[in-house]
C-alpha cells in the first residue's frame, strides 16, 4: 500500500501567519520546496514538477513559523 500525502497533511504544512509557515516541503525527487496540489482525490502532486507525492518521498523542514506550531 502506498502511503500517499493527504490533505490533512498538506493542510498543516499550508498553516502559517506573519511569521511564516510552520512546516516547509522538500520534495526528494527534484529536489525543491513545494506546496502540496490535489490532482484528483487522493492524489497531491508537487506543485514544482507535476510528480505524484509519497510520504517516502518528502522532508520535512522546520519553517520560520514553527514555534507558533509548538506552543
């Protein structure tokens, strides 16, 4: 079974306020910061390559807003 990227998920990554998004994308398969598209339900693709996302196949970075996140 695959484990795809879910709008749940992308929704928290999406989060953010003046300081800025508490999670930020990288997509290892080219490599770059992305957002998180809905193809067709339940497919998100990279908003940078058009490639379909699997959990195996994002990093999750601590953006500038994250501490909005933690507490």
């Amino acid at each position: 079974m695959s484990r795809a990227i879910t709008n749940d998920s992308a929704a928290v990554a999406g989060r953010g306020d003046e300081r800025g998004r508490p999670l930020l994308l990288e997509h290892n398969i080219c490599g770059k910061l992305f957002d998180p598209v809905k193809l067709f339900d339940p497919v998100m693709v990279c908003s940078e390559c058009g490639e379909p996302l699997h959990a195996k196949q994002v990093h999750v970075h601590a953006g500038p807003g994250r501490d909005q996140a933690v507490g």
